[in-house]
C-alpha cells in the first residue's frame, strides 16, 4: 500500500512540474503577445518559481516544506494586493497586508525551529563522540 501510495505522489508531482512549465510558458506567451510587463506579471512568474523550487525539494527529500509553502502565499497575497484597483476598500488592503505580516512571521518562526533543530543534531552528534 505504501509503494502505490508513494508512485501516487511523483505521478501527481510530475504532473504539477508539467502543469506549472505549461503555465509559465502561457504568461510568457501573453506578455510578449501584448509586448508588456506589469509587477503582477512578475509576481506570478515568482509563484510559479516557487512551485518549482518546491516541486524539486519533494522530489529530493520526500517531503513538504512548509516554509516553501509559506512564502507561496505571501507572493500570492501581495500579488493579489498589487493587481488590485484603486477603489478597492481599504480595510480589504489592510486585512491582506496583515495577513503577509503573519505569514512573514510564520517563516521567520520556521526558520528559527529549523535552526534550532540543526543545532540539536549537532549538540547530539557531538555528545555521540
């Protein structure tokens, strides 16, 4: 059961690899098609950076970083805070930078349990010795 379970995710991740060149291809198409780049333009191409990168760190180390997925969402949201008009309501805005501000924190948070973490190998690594 784990085996087909295991091929069940690399055919899934092939098919989000495949899927996310299909899509950078199609941004590419349309932004030489109408000769301009916008910012959200650029951010969606980050986002689709970032599945790749995150796509390459399943495929190596079998499983998720919840950090990669993190920074997703904060390109998402600002990408989201950029293409907005100019009527939309302010406290939207708002409610979607706090949400960034949060995420931010969650990274950082993350990073810190991350390095905390290699410290503790270390520390064992050493008391091994």
């Amino acid at each position: 059961m784990e085996k087909i379970v295991k091929q069940i995710q690399l055919l899934t991740l092939v098919i989000i690899l495949i899927s996310t060149v299909i899509a950078i291809g199609s941004e590419l198409y349309q932004m030489f098609k109408i000769n301009r780049v916008t910012l959200a333009d650029l951010l969606l191409l980050f986002l689709y950076l970032e599945v790749l990168a995150m796509v390459r760190v399943f495929w190596e180390s079998q499983s998720i970083q919840i950090t990669l997925t993190l920074f997703i969402a904060i390109t998402a949201l600002c990408r989201l805070i950029v293409m907005q008009n100019k009527e939309m309501d302010a406290l939207m805005i708002i409610a979607e930078a706090a949400a960034v501000i949060i995420l931010a924190g969650a990274a950082y948070l993350m990073s810190l349990k991350d390095k905390l973490s290699l410290e503790k190998l270390r520390a064992r690594e050493q008391d091994k010795e």
